[in-house]
C-alpha cells in the first residue's frame, strides 16, 4: 500500500529533507511514529536538521497505516509548507527547484550576510515567507544569545522556506529597512524604483546597458599587493612641510594658504560682489588660490595618502581639488593623469568650466578635456587619455570605457578625484570604479602596476541607516573602506577662519493646519472607486497585488498600481482575443487611476486648480490619442464633473494653508531685505510647475519671477513636453545668479540638492521635502550668504520629527567622525577586514554559474495590448546594446511620428518614435551608417512568450532576457530594405 507514493518520496527525497524541520510536524510524528522513533529524530534535529529530516522521511517510508499519505500533507499545509505540500500532491517540484540557486547565493555569502542584518527590523516584513513559530524562535534566539546567533537562525529560516517569492521578499525587506550593505552582497544588481510622481528627474532617452567584467584573485596572499596612493614611497610624492591633517601643531606663516587677518573683510566683500562660490580667494582672472583651512584640507593628499575630504558645503572643495591636481601634476610629471568626477552632468559643467579658467591662468600647457552624457559614447576614451593631462568626466563615461577595453586598467591614471564620493555604494558607477581598484589591489596577478591616488569629496559621510555613533561609525569604516582611505581629512586648526567664509543658516519649522474640508478630494475618491468598481467587471483585480491599506492620493495606492499593471503584462487566459481585451482594458482602468492618485497629491500640496490642470491635461491627451470605447467611458466620468471641479478650482473652496503659509513667510523674508535670493526644494515636477504658476499669479509674490530647475527626466509633470535641457538650466541658474534680480526664487527637484553652486542664496525653503542626513547637509549648504535660513514648511509632524532626527544624527555622525580620527591604527584593520570580507563576498557571487541563454522561438506581444510585435528569430543586437528589427512588416502594426529630440549616439541617430496602435511606446526608429529606418525596441513595452509552452514572461531590461539572439551583420539587410514612405 502506498508504494507510489513511497518510491516518489525516496526519488525526490532531497526536497523534503532540504525544506523540512521535523519538529514542526510533530503532532503527524507523535500519531504515526513510535515515541522512541520521535525522541530519535528531535534529538538528531538538536545537532542537524537535514539529517533528523532524512531519519524523518526514512521512517514515513515504513509506514502501513491507512491514510498516513494524507495525513502527512494536511500537516505539512497546517503547519505553513504550502510549497512543500503541493509539490507532493503532483509531484511536480519545478517551483522549488527555482529557488535552489537563491538557496545556494544565500548559503556562500551566510558568514558575510549575517554580520550585516539587523534582524529585528526584517522580521517586520517577512512575515510572508516565515512562519509566525520561526519568528518568535528568532526572536527568543536573539534574546538569549544576541543578534548574530538570530542572523544565523533567520538565514536558516529563509533557506529552508518553501515559498517561491522567499528571495523577492527579503530583498524588499532589506531595501525598506536600509540594509544596504547585506542588500548588494545578496544582489549586487538591484535597482530602486521611483514612481514619476515622487522624483521623475531620470535621465532623457533611451538607456544603454553595460555589463562588468571583474578580475578574480585570491585574498590570502597579501605579498606585493599593488600599491595605491596609501601606500607611496615618500620619493614619489612632492616634498612638503605641511603636516598630516591629524597632527597637532600651528600652521606656519607666510604661506600660500594664510590669509591675513586684516583683509578678511575685504575679501569676503571682494568675493559677495564678484559672485564667487566657494569662497576661495583669487589671483589673476580664473585662477583660484588656496585659504589656510583649505591647505588644511588638501594636507595629507599632498603626502601622497588616499583621503576623504569632509567639509562644509560652500567652502570651496574644488578649489582644494584644483590645489591637489597642481601639485600632482608637479610631482608626477610625465607620469600624471588625473581624472575628476562628477555625478551629474549640471555639476560637470561647472567644475569643467572652473578647471578650464583655472589652468588657463595658472599654466595654458596642462591639457584638459570634459566627457559627459553621449560625447562619451562618441570619443574613445584611449585618444582622450593620450592627448590630455587632467580629464573631467562623469563616472559612467568611465565605467562605459572599462567595459569597452578603453581603460584596461585603473592603473592608466595616477589620481582619481570623485566628487560627493558619499555615493560610493550599491550599484553607483563610483562603487563600480572602486570595487574594480580594490580587486586588482586585493589580486595576486598585479604585474608591477601601480594603482592611482585616491581622493573623495564630500559634505557628509553620514550614509546608510544607524541609530547610534557604533552604527555610524560601522557605515564610514565601509565608505572608506570602498574609498580604499585610511584618512578623513576634516577642519581641525583653522575653523576661526571657516566660520568667517562659510555660515551655516538657522533651521526653523513651520508645522502647518490641514484643509479642513475639500470637496475635490471627495469628488476624486468618487470617481476611483467607479473605475476600480468598472475594473473588477473585467477581471478580479484585487487576486493581482497582495498590497492591502491603499489609500487614495498615497504612494501605496501608486505601488498598488505599478502591482497590478506588472501582473496584466503576464496574465494569459484561454481565448486571446479575450485576453488582449482584457489586458488593455485593466491597463486603461490603472493609467486613469494612477493620474487621478497623483491629483491627489498634487491637490494636497498645491492648488485644487493646478490638480485639475493635471487631470486636464492627461484626458485631453487620450481624446487626442483617438481613445476607444473604455476610455470614453472613462473620460465621461471626468467629463461629468469638470464643471463641479472647476467651480472649485476657481475659489469656490477653502485655500490650502500650507500655500498660505509659505507666502506669508516669503512676503516676511522680502520685507525685511528685498535683496534675499531663495530656493525652494520641492519633491516632484508638477509641484514645481504647480507652484510657479501660483506665485506667478499672485500679485504679491510675482515680482519674484521664479525659475524652476528639474531633471532631463523622459516625461513631464504635464504630459506634454519633456524634462529640462541643459541649455535651459544654465540659462534659469544665470537668470538666478545674475546681479540685475532677473529672478529672485528657484524652484527645484533634487537636481539642485547637490553641487550645483548658488552662492547668493540667504533662504532654503523645503516643502515637504525631507530626506537623509547627507541630503539634508546639502539641501541646507544651497544657503550661502551670511544670515541665511532654511525653513521646513509640512503638515506632517512626522516629517519635522524626521528632520529634527536627522540634525542629532549630523551630531552624531560629526563625533564618530572625530573617534575614528583619533584611533588610526583601529580603523587601518576594520578596513583592511572589511575590504577583504567584500572582496571574498564578491568572489562568491561571481561563482554562481549564470543561467544559460536558451535556443528556441520566442514572440514580443505588446504588454498594454497583447497585440503580435515581431519574433525573437527577426532581432539582431548591435553593438551589445541596441535591438534591432529586421522584419519590416513590424511597421503595419505599428505607427511611427517624428522625434522631438532626433540625435546621434553609440553611432546611430533617432530620427522617429515607435508605437504600437493602442498607443504604448515601444522604441525608436534609427538610421544607421547609410541604413535607414530600422526600429530599435526597448523590451519593457513587452512581454515575451515562448512559442512552444506559450508561458509569458515580462523583463525590464534586455541584458535579463534568457533567450539567445543573433548580432547585426550589414548582410542581413538585404537588397529589400527600403525607407519608410511619408505617410509611415
């Protein structure tokens, strides 16, 4: 009796030995197994829980008695192994096979990945994939035998769990609770998704794709490392007098870097009226000479020491980095090769400019030249390098270069400067530099190379999550540890003559009255509970997310979105022509949602008025997109109150305090001094459009002029146009610095937050803008001038309660600062430990085999529309990048217009936007040498259905694809190939 389901046990026995922890089935055990047989296996699991599970397992094999079989499945689903048990019912255990290689990434990193876990916090959202008795054992474990012995248990916990989406939830888990450390050791490859609403300054076009290939090498043989700026010989560094910058002592007279006391006055005058940032003093036309605090800075650089630089924004750090590249270029003459960095292109306009006015004064010889966005896909890196001395650049052009075999090693350069090098984390291009310097640093094979000088800037090392000084010590030790910088240079002897030059602004906060009534909220509630109503018609909707508590006009009703349209890409049904119905409609139904949640929001932080433009906008565009039956009824629902809506938006409700507030205290600040310049930070696009249309409607507020400065983001917060170009920024920056007051006010995105120099600026506004400890330092440096405030305007407690946490986390990342100065030798082995912890970890991860690219037919369906695109077997890649069509009938199903922005990169140039007939972008169409017209796809407008099992698939970038494809040979455009017509 029951000898199939005995056999099958036996076969497949590892899984249930892999997943199983007896004791949990101890009620099946203490029924169906003696009690001597039970004790056996308890106290086996004591020492090993595969083992006890194979005893388990052995002895169920034994059993006669009828209706054991069941009864070990309804234990197994009591006891939560729903994965487990259904795979015993049909014996079917692809599920669980998926996860083996989760499984096995998580076994080779354990030792690594539990040591950066803080378990208590995960097992908040976890509760998905562990049952609620392993949580309160992990909890218990935690209590009696401390935070690693918990890591370990949970780490057990999570191998052992049979639920598919285990790895999905961890990652979520660590993302929300900002481990970011143990987060890139069990994905190095995550990414963050940010809704348009919440930032939208992504960068315009389409995205190139780049893989990185690192150079494995053993860790345990530390003899002739290649030696990096740590670890220069005194004669290859210029001699100097100065001293380290931890070292005690007074700074001698008479040097470049003293400013006399008497003239301290003057040239802060000299300096308000020239506009200078930074507040460096000058020689002769762009030259920029060093003050005392400054020299300070740059001190143990100039000794030839890889260093973080820690100071005040504002108080001129390029002009230090200037300073250091000079003195490099003596030092190492022929042999010198400086690369700066830049992490955003506004910023690397700026600092390119400076250098070049700089070196121009100072010595016309020195060569240098600037890369950024698409000139770094034009220019080869190898004739840059050749003809220049000093290159400014932003991070990825580098990155892009060592892909390519441009760069093929760090060694090519002697000085690498990284800008706001507090990103060094995660997937950021500085970490991707970095993690390939240390690798060839930590190998064996170093071939008497060596490494460059390393030098980061930066306003604040206050990265990563921590709630006391142990933790944010913990978090710098990694920064420099990934900086390769045993040094933090910060501002010891001359803080006197700091204070002079930069000033700090006041903090203050406006906690601001909600609406009391809002009739427009009631409306738009109304409307989407119709819509969601019209949806479910369709199809269950709510059986596609597991994301409960969404209120409207909150970023969770946005998640609950994204949710949904992600599981219609794949949801297959029987009949297609059904399925296609059905997938546009939900797609139509959660668009129509989604802008109707981000009126919310805007209504909640602007004017009902500038909500209602927004809806405007967004349901004129369908109607003129030629929109189908669904969407005419969805367009009547806003037709039907509009005019409801705009007797509200014209006055006819309550104004919103919060604007009520901020104008008061902007028409306070221009009372008092009518020469203020201000900033006002604000977290999306259409706010800043929001609010510049109100302050120029005001008749008390207009005389401001106000510039927006944004992202170069592929949407607009209207829909309508795109994101800001450079050549428009630097024209609203100029408008702003400009002595004439063109324009008094800047409303900005985060773009502004960092780098950009605004030295005129005596007000920050935030509204309702509240981040990290590093934005907050940087937000608040855009406030220069001498008496200059920075205001928090919310109505949310809970956002000036995170700011005011984030002024004592600033404390308390300033004294962990001064600790580990003052334990050199302490921090010289964390870091050494934690390097070569990272390095074995990466090494790890670059064992486990990727999964091969399958053989086989695969069709691209439209993911809003389900509609027949083209055939894997028609696509050709070119230059490991773009996806190319060679079927020219893709054309009929599809409509093409001109592009807004036609240009050339990577060799090809845009010249048409593609979109399938239901409207969804599905690429560009491309000219190419003298090949014109060929469609280049981007694979997340669709989704991917093998031709064989007709399972769909849905990828958000190409490099994840698991099917092979051919590359682009000029021979596959055959003598047919022919432009489109006019009218295609």
């Amino acid at each position: 009796m029951y000898e199939f389901e005995k056999s099958n046990l036996r076969k497949f026995s590892k899984y249930v030995v892999d997943f199983l922890r007896p004791s949990y089935v101890k009620g099946f055990m203490t029924t169906y197994l003696n009690g001597e047989v039970v004790e056996r296996i308890l106290s086996e699991e004591s020492r090993s829980v595969t083992s006890a599970a194979q005893v388990f397992l052995d002895q169920v094999c034994l059993l006669e008695e009828q209706g054991w079989y069941q009864a070990l499945l309804d234990a197994l689903y009591a006891e939560g192994y729903k994965g487990l048990c259904e795979a015993l019912k049909r014996w079917d255990f692809g599920t669980l096979e998926s996860t083996k290689l989760h499984r096995e990434l998580l076994q080779r990193i354990e030792p690594h990945f539990t040591k950066h876990i803080k378990t208590r916090d995960l097992l908040v959202h976890l509760g998905e994939c562990l049952r609620k008795r392993e949580c309160e054992e992990i909890q218990a474990t935690e209590n009696l035998l401390g935070p690693i012995a918990a890591a370990e248990r949970l780490t057990d916990c999570l191998k052992r769990s049979d639920k598919e989406n285990w790895f999905k939830l961890l990652k979520m888990a660590l993302a929300n609770c900002e481990q970011t450390v143990a987060l890139e050791q069990l994905d190095p490859d995550t990414e963050s998704s940010v809704s348009e609403m919440e930032v939208g300054d992504e960068e315009e076009g389409e995205t190139m794709t780049v893989t990185f290939q690192y150079t494995e090498g053993s860790v345990d043989d530390d003899e002739g490392l290649l030696k990096s700026g740590n670890h220069m010989t005194p004669s290859e560094t210029l001699p100097t007098s100065a001293t380290g910058s931890q070292s005690q002592g007074a700074n001698s007279g008479g040097g470049i870097g003293e400013v006399q006391k008497g003239g301290e006055k003057r040239l802060r005058e000299e300096e308000e009226e020239r506009g200078g940032g930074g507040g460096e003093k000058r020689g002769g036309g762009g030259e920029k000479k060093m003050r005392a605090y400054q020299r300070e800075l740059a001190e143990p650089v100039f000794q030839g020491n890889n260093t973080v630089i820690c100071a005040p924004t504002g108080c001129g750090k390029t002009v230090v980095a200037l300073a250091i590249c000079e003195q490099h270029l003596k030092a190492k003459g022929q042999g010198a090769k400086v690369v700066f960095m830049a992490t955003k292109v506004d910023v690397f306009n700026q600092q390119y400019k400076l250098f070049q006015d700089h070196f121009l004064e100072k010595d016309p010889d020195i060569r240098i030249d600037g890369l950024c966005g698409n000139l770094g896909d034009q220019l080869s890196m190898t004739v840059v390098m050749e003809n220049n001395d000093i290159i400014v650049l932003t991070p990825q052009i580098l990155v892009n270069a060592m892909a390519r075999g441009e760069v093929p090693s760090l060694s090519c350069f002697s000085l690498l400067i990284l800008d706001e090098c507090h990103n060094t984390t995660g997937k950021h291009p500085y970490n991707i530099i970095m993690m390939s310097y240390l690798d060839a640093k930590l190998s064996t094979e170093q071939n008497g190379q060596h490494l460059p000088q390393i030098v980061g800037l930066t306003a604040s090392v206050g990265i990563g999550s921590f709630k006391n000084q142990s933790e944010a010590e913990n978090n710098i030790y990694q920064l420099c540890a990934s900086l390769d910088t045993r040094i933090i240079s910060t501002i010891h002897r001359h803080t006197d003559e700091l204070h002079s030059y930069v000033h700090t602004p006041d903090k203050d906060f406006f906690l601001v009255r909600k609406r009391q009534t809002d009739p427009f909220i009631r409306i738009i509630h109304d409307i989407m509970a119709k819509i969601e109503g019209l949806a479910k018609t369709v199809y269950n909707i709510e059986s596609l997310s597991n994301i409960e508590s969404r209120d409207y006009g909150s970023q969770k009703y946005e998640q609950w979105i994204v949710d949904v349209q992600k599981k219609c890409r794949v949801l297959q049904l029987e009949d297609q022509e059904e399925e296609s119905r059905v997938c546009r409609a939900l797609y139509n139904y959660t668009e129509h949602l989604r802008k109707y949640n981000d009126a919310l929001i805007i209504n909640e932080d602007a004017r009902t008025k500038d909500a209602l433009e927004y809806l405007s906008a967004f349901i004129q565009q369908v109607k003129n997109a030629g929109h189908d039956e669904t969407e005419r009824r969805l367009t009547a629902y806003f037709d039907g109150q509009q005019g409801v809506l705009q007797g509200l938006s014209r006055g006819g409700q309550q104004e919103n305090p919060k604007l009520d507030e901020l104008q008061y205290i902007l028409e306070e600040q221009y009372r008092q001094n009518d020469e203020t310049k201000s900033v006002l930070f604000v977290r999306t696009r259409a706010l800043a459009d929001a609010l510049k249309s109100w302050i120029e409607e005001s008749d008390t507020l207009k005389f401001l002029k106000p510039g927006v400065l944004i992202g170069r983001g592929r949407k607009s917060s209207q829909l309508t146009g795109s994101g800001m170009t450079l050549t428009s920024k630097k024209g609203v920056l100029d408008s702003f610095k400009s002595s004439d007051n063109q324009s008094k006010l800047l409303i900005a995105t985060s773009v502004a937050d960092e780098g950009i120099d605004i030295p005129q600026c005596n007000l920050v506004l935030m509204y309702e803008y509240v981040g990290n400890v590093v934005k907050m330092v940087q937000v608040r440096g855009r406030g220069r001038a001498q008496g200059s405030k920075c205001i928090l305007v919310s109505d949310k407690k809970d956002r000036i309660d995170k700011e005011r946490h984030n002024m004592e986390k600033e404390k308390i990342v300033e004294r962990a600062i001064r600790n580990i100065q003052d334990k050199p030798t302490e921090m010289i082995h964390k870091i050494e430990v934690l390097q070569h912890k990272d390095k074995v970890c990466r090494d790890m991860v670059r064992m486990v085999p990727e999964r091969p690219r399958t053989e086989g037919s695969y069709q691209l369906l439209c993911s809003k529309c389900k509609t027949h695109s083209c055939y894997t077997d028609d696509i050709r890649v070119l230059q490991d990048s773009h996806h190319i069509v060679l079927d020219r009938t893709l054309f009929s199903r599809a409509r093409t217009q001109p592009h807004p922005k036609p240009k050339g990169f990577m060799g090809l140039v845009k010249t048409k936007k593609l979109f399938c007939h239901c409207g969804l972008d599905w690429g560009i169409v491309a000219s190419y040498l003298t090949i014109q017209d060929l469609p280049v796809l981007k694979i997340e407008s669709f989704v991917v259905k093998n031709c064989v099992t007709e399972q769909q698939r849905y990828y958000r970038k190409w490099k994840d694809v698991t099917f092979t494809m051919k590359t682009f040979d000029l021979t596959d455009i055959g003598d047919n190939w022919t432009p489109l017509s006019e009218d295609q």
